[in-house]
C-alpha cells in the first residue's frame, strides 16, 4: 500500500516531467498556454523586470524570446536557456524583427561568459536552479561591481472569480499561486542571493501586479546555502 508521501512524491516528479516536456517538445505551446492562463497577462508580467534592467542585460532562461526582444535595441544583451526548442523559437522572433540573437545554450549554474560580463542579471518566473548555491556563485562570478540581480518570481491577479479559478490551476501544478487573500499580509521578501539583499517592489500589470525583487552587488558572495524562499 502507497504512503501518503509516495504519492505526492510521485506527483511532484510526474509535474516535473510535464515541464521538462513543456519545456521542449512542447514548446511551440507555451506562448499559447502562458497567454490562456495568465488572462493573457504573462508577457506584460515578464516585461515587469524592463525598468529595472541596466547596462549590459544577461537574461537567465529566455524561454520563447519576448524580453529578448525587448531588450534587443540595447547594447551588451544577452541570453541563455537549456532548451534547444526555446533556444530556436526565440532566435526565430529575434529574425523576423531584424534582431541578430544573442543567445546561448547552457545552464545558469555554468554560465559561459567572462567574469564581470553583465550590469544586469535577470530571470522571469526561475525554476529550482535560481535556488541552486552554484548559480549564485556564478551569478556573482558574471555580474560587474555594482551590478544589479533583478527577479520576477511570481505575480497576482486582482480577486475575482477567475482568479481563484486560474489559482487552482497553478496550485495543482506546482506553480506560485496568483490568488491571495488582500487581507492577508505579502509572504516576507526573501533575505540574500549571491549576497545580494533582495527588496521588493510591486509592477502594476492590468488587473494584477508582478512582484519584483532586486539585488545590488555590493559584497562577496558568503558562502552558505541561499535563504532564497519565493513561494513557488
């Protein structure tokens, strides 16, 4: 007989493996899906992470090329993400808007530009790897003195009912919930990654709002295992 935490175990590696899918095959989808369920909101979410971007841009997990492209007139940008089929969806959206891609295969925990490359990091909705010790590291490692971290971890959508719908939805997968209570206090900003202190700051997007967190390198990476704790 399955215990309790067999199951949910199971469950957690079966969502994992409609994402590693999702993320791959399935990538042509995701635009579609990442529009259905976010009110068609998602791009204007990511996009929330564009005031806060300076100088020469690495943009961690570039999925589908959107801030890419926003990010395209500026000098010094770039971009890396493990998925060969957002690697070419993006290049793609780049060409046809007569953007030269900067883009890299690669995972963000072994980054493949020199150290002190970039005045800004940034990652839109991360994975597990943005809590991943040896990503801080090279995080720290790629970002010039004085650079800044920029996340956008999760968003909210005003309550209504279909908020609560779509929250259910993120809910059983595993997702950062888009519903939360306005009489419930904001889960507390996360202290440190890559040394860096995170603040907070809220990005009106339509009838939601994006929460962005920002980090200015001011010290050494300490070395100890991130207090990073998005709710996602």
């Amino acid at each position: 007989m399955w215990s309790c935490e067999r199951m949910v175990a199971l469950y957690h590696r079966f969502i994992e493996r409609v994402f590693y899918h999702f993320y791959r095959e399935f990538a042509w989808t995701f635009d579609a899906v990442a529009w259905a369920v976010s009110g068609g909101l998602w791009f204007g979410w990511v996009r929330a992470a564009l005031p806060e971007a300076r100088g020469r841009v690495l943009e961690l997990g570039f999925g589908t090329g959107h801030l890419q492209l926003a990010l395209a007139a500026r000098p010094g940008v770039a971009g890396i993400d493990a998925s060969p089929q957002m690697a070419r969806i993006a290049a793609r959206r780049l060409r046809r808007h007569g953007r030269a891609p900067r883009l890299a295969r690669g995972h963000a925990q072994a980054l493949p530009f020199p150290a002190a490359s970039f005045d800004t990091i940034v990652a839109t909705f991360p994975s597990e790897y943005i809590l991943d010790p040896q990503t801080h590291q090279e995080i720290h490692r790629v970002l010039a003195p004085g650079g800044r971290l920029v996340i956008v971890p999760s968003a909210e959508l005003d309550p209504g009912i279909y908020a609560r719908v779509i929250d259910v939805v993120y809910r059983l997968a595993l997702l950062a919930p888009v519903y939360r209570d306005p009489q419930v206090e904001p889960p507390p900003v996360p202290l440190r990654i890559a040394g860096m202190r995170l603040t907070r700051r809220w990005a009106r997007v339509g009838p939601s709002q994006a929460m962005v967190l920002i980090g200015e390198r001011e010290e050494p990476l300490l070395d100890h295992p991130s207090r990073y704790a998005a709710n996602h």
